[in-house]
C-alpha cells in the first residue's frame, strides 16, 4: 500500500516545492527515523535539525522554510501536523481492511438489526437483543453492546469496549479499547447508617464524530441522557459523571474528571488532570489548563489556571508573588535584625 506524490498533493492541497519524486510513499515517521519511502512534518521549529538531516522521502513544510537539502520533496501545506494527519488517514484507511460478515465465535442475538453484508463483527464479539448496528460499522473482538443499543454507521468499536444497554451512539464514532459507555452513575444516599444505592436508569448518548479514548468511563444517567456533543475527543482515562453534557468540538484530555450534572459550552478545552465539581458550567471557548480546578461556573472565551480555577494572568501573578516569598521572608529577617540593632543603641 502507497501514496503517489500526486495523491499527497492533492489530498494536502499543498504544492512541490523542491525535490523530485523518485517512487511512491508507504510508510509515515518522524524526521530522525524515516527513510526514503517516509512521509515526514515539519510542525515545530524544535526539529529543525533534524529536518536538516532527514532522509526522508517526502517532507511536508510550512511556508516559512526557505532551506531544502537534498534528498527528500517538499511539499509546502498551510498546517504541516494536519496534513501529515490526513496522509495517515488515509494510508492507514488503506491499510486497515474491513471484511464484512460475522465471526464464527461472535454471539449477535437474532433480533439484532444490521446488515451482514455491510457490518464487520469480529472473534468473541456480543451483540445483545433488540440492538441497531449501522452499516459500515466495525465491532472489534471481544467488544460487548448490550440490549438495545444503537449504533450509527462507519463507528468502529475496538476490542473489549462495553456499550450498555439503551445507549445511543451517532455515525463515524470511534471508542478505543477498554472504555465502558452507560456504566452506573455513582449514586447512594445515606440511610439507616448505610449508603443505599440510588438507580441510574438513564442513558449515555455519543453524538456523530465523538472519540473516546481507551479505558475512559462515561457513565448513564440517573434519569434523561449523559451527551457527548458532536465532534468532542475524549482522551485515555477520563472520567465523566452522570448526567454530563458537553458541547460540540470540545477536547478532553487524560486523568480528566467531570462530576454529575456538569456541563461544557461548544469548543471547550480541558487539559490533562482537571478537576471539575458538579452541577457547574464552563462557558463556550474557556480553556482549562492542566490540573485545574473548576469549583463554580466559568465564563466562556477565557483561559483558566490553578485551584481553584482563575483567570491565568491572575494565577500567574499569584504563582510569581509566592516564588518570590522565601527571599522576602530573609530581607524581612535582616530588616528586623537591622531594626532591633537600631533599637539597642
């Protein structure tokens, strides 16, 4: 499997700027390590020298570069990353065969809906009864969909994924191995001296284009609907709360938590290790960086720091005063001592 020159072009619409096409590309890796059948990127002035050296065949660059050693073609695109993004898609796409049909070992109860023909459901697979499987659409080995639960077209559903019961999952939805979708929300209230489990009978809705990373938990509903909005990437070992609903285009990444009842605006980011309480609403565009922690509503188009979260400059400021404590703490002292000398004279 291999790209032409022409179809990188064209699928980058970018254009050639140095070099000569010798043959075509199959393989994709970073500056240092590709060689003459690579595509590589330029994304970041860091790697500049190894751009400098890179033997590989092809290199997509930023129009800024103005250096070409010989060896590679360069192709200049306006975003290297997401045009080294979309040659991986699609060498991958080609890569990756999708075998319709049904594996011997899978068990699809028999009220199942779906086309064979048209669906790929792998070794060790379970479909539960009164399930919807769109065309397109790839269960992986040891993948589990419980009783009716719908799945849109072209989702692919890697292996040991848990879909539960009643769920609903839009087209082109992408779930990494080990996340559980539609786990019990955590509710309990305390009676009798005991923590008395409260009945999660919601469910969890992933709207068209969502990604959910491996081993993330998006938990159902007490009652209504958990929502992932159209278009949101939800990063490795994520946690979101029932009753959550996220805009579209948001970005979650890693060790993320969102507690119940919660919600995110459009094109909201949060990065690794947030922390947010629930009941709380964080307004379209904010961004959360790293570590933060959201303990009442956030307006949106903001970017926020710390714990609790503020506004960044206001927590960079606060960060800078506390640095400088320890030397203003020793002038203190030797501006006592200086004080008490004075005194005793």
């Amino acid at each position: 499997m291999e790209l032409s020159l022409e179809e990188i072009t064209k699928l980058t619409g970018g254009r050639v700027v140095a070099g000569e096409s010798k043959n075509g590309y199959r393989g994709l890796a970073a500056l240092n390590d590709a060689s003459a059948s690579d595509v590589s990127f330029l994304g970041n002035e860091k790697y500049y020298n190894d751009y400098l050296s890179t033997k590989a065949g092809l290199v997509l660059v930023p129009s800024v570069v103005t250096e070409f050693p010989d060896g590679p073609v360069y192709v200049e695109v306006e975003n290297p990353s997401y045009a080294f993004g979309l040659v991986v898609k699609k060498l991958s796409s080609k890569m990756r065969s999708f075998k319709p049909g049904v594996h011997p070992s899978a068990y699809v109860a028999e009220d199942v809906k779906f086309d064979s023909a048209k669906v790929s459901i792998k070794a060790n697979a379970v479909v539960e009864s009164g399930s919807v499987i769109g065309d397109g659409t790839e269960i992986q080995a040891g993948a589990v969909i419980g009783e009716n639960v719908t799945v849109g077209r072209d989702c692919l559903i890697y292996p040991n994924v848990t879909v539960r019961e009643f769920c609903e999952l839009g087209d082109r939805v992408i779930i990494q191995p080990g996340a559980v979708i539609g786990s019990d929300g955590y509710g309990y209230e305390f009676v009798d001296g005991a923590h008395q489990k409260v009945d999660q009978v919601g469910i969890v809705v992933l709207e068209d284009d969502v990604e959910i990373g491996a081993n993330t938990t998006i938990d159902r509903a007490r009652f209504g609907k958990t929502v992932i909005g159209e278009g949101t990437k939800i990063d490795n070992l994520v946690q979101i709360a029932h009753n959550v609903v996220t805009g579209k285009h948001c970005l979650v990444v890693a060790l993320t938590g969102i507690a119940g009842s919660s919600s995110l605006g459009n094109n909201v980011t949060v990065a690794a290790q947030v922390g947010m309480a629930g009941h709380i609403h964080v307004g379209d565009k904010a961004i959360l960086m790293s570590r933060t922690g959201v303990m009442k509503n956030l307006e949106g188009g903001q970017v926020y720091w710390g714990n609790p979260a503020r506004p960044v400059k206001d927590q960079q400021r606060s960060v800078a005063a506390v640095a400088r404590l320890p030397k203003l703490m020793t002038d203190f002292r030797e501006l006592k001592k200086k004080v008490e000398q004075l005194g005793s004279e």
